[in-house]
C-alpha cells in the first residue's frame, strides 16, 4: 500500500471511520487485473463504511471504495452486503425515506422507490411497494406482481424458491410467481 493510501485510511480513522479490513482488502488488490475473481471479491470491499454525522444526528452511511474513496455524496440511513452485485440502501427521511439498490460504483440501477428491499438472491430482490411484496429484476423491472403480504428472497437452499405469504398462508413460489408447494413461515 502507498503512502497516499496510508495517509488516507489515517484521516478516515481520525473522523471516527471504521476501516476494519480495509487495509487488508488494499494489499490483497494492489496491482491486480480485473478479473471475475477479484470482481466479486471487490464488490465485498466495496461494502458500506460507517461515517461520523457532525449535527448530533445518529450516525449515517455512505459507499467507499477499495480505495477508501468516498462513492457517495448522498448518505444513508442503513446500506446492506453487496449480494449478486448490488446493496440495498435505505435514504436518509429528509430524501423520503425509501429504499432501493446501489452498485459498487455508487449508481442507482434505478430509482429507490420501495418501502422495504432485501438483497437480491437468484437474480431478483424482494421488494414492497405501497403494503405488498413483490420481486424485481436488476432493471427494475416487475418479475413477480406485488400480492404477497410478506416474502423472503430466492434462497439457495430451497432450489431458488422464495417463501411468500398471501391470504395469513405460507408457501413457496418460483422466480415467475408459480405455486411450488406449501411451507411453514421462515424462522
């Protein structure tokens, strides 16, 4: 790592950012071609980091790179793993409070419009729009209507089914919205 480097995860440190790994991630990618292996491994690094919010407020988050440089201007109120690519991300109320999603460039794929996102699993996220859970692709796009009272995302456990629930019943649904079979609620 340089001593620019150095110098910048030392004033991230000073402002109260947590870098716990950071230094890591740097050495293992410093001077290491694109590839699908070091792709996904940076897609982790490039994970949300902790920042001090000066105004008494409780603390907000933003996206950094493996660099340690700021991706955002805007900051969140929670910004989850990256999965499959992208994070989800919860604006701050004084933006309206929504969630949506964010590469790990720091751009919306597309607007954050939800009431509630979980990351994407088996290519879709769940998510709720104005009281029902539905699924969308990485455009955006409707995958599964919005009928569901609760869901949970595709799970590699169950042969990429979700867990949904519409009428106070539970079962498992596929990735075009089918009925597979019945199931208890998720623990």
């Amino acid at each position: 790592m340089d001593s620019k480097m150095k110098s910048a995860l030392g004033l991230l440190r000073m402002f109260g950012v947590k870098t716990q790994g950071l230094e890591t991630l740097l050495d293992t990618f410093e001077g290491k071609p694109p590839s699908a292996e070091n792709n996904a491994a940076r897609d982790q690094a490039s994970a949300a980091v902790n920042a001090p919010y000066w105004d008494g407020e409780p603390e907000t988050y933003f996206l950094a790179g493996p660099d340690g440089r700021r991706l955002t201007r805007e900051t969140f109120a929670a910004v989850s793993d990256f999965e499959e690519g992208l994070a989800v991300i919860e604006r701050q109320k004084d933006k309206g409070g929504k969630n949506g999603y964010i590469d790990p460039q720091g751009r919306f794929p597309f607007e954050p419009i939800y009431e509630m996102a979980q990351v994407f699993s088996n290519g879709l996220g769940a998510v709720r729009l104005d009281g029902k859970w539905g699924f969308v692709d990485r455009a955006g796009r409707t995958a599964v209507p919005f009928d569901y009272e609760e869901a949970a995302r595709f799970d590699f456990r169950e042969k990429g089914l979700a867990q949904v629930r519409k009428g106070g019943k539970w079962f498992f649904i596929d990735k075009s919205g089918n009925f597979v079979r019945d199931c208890e609620a998720p623990k």
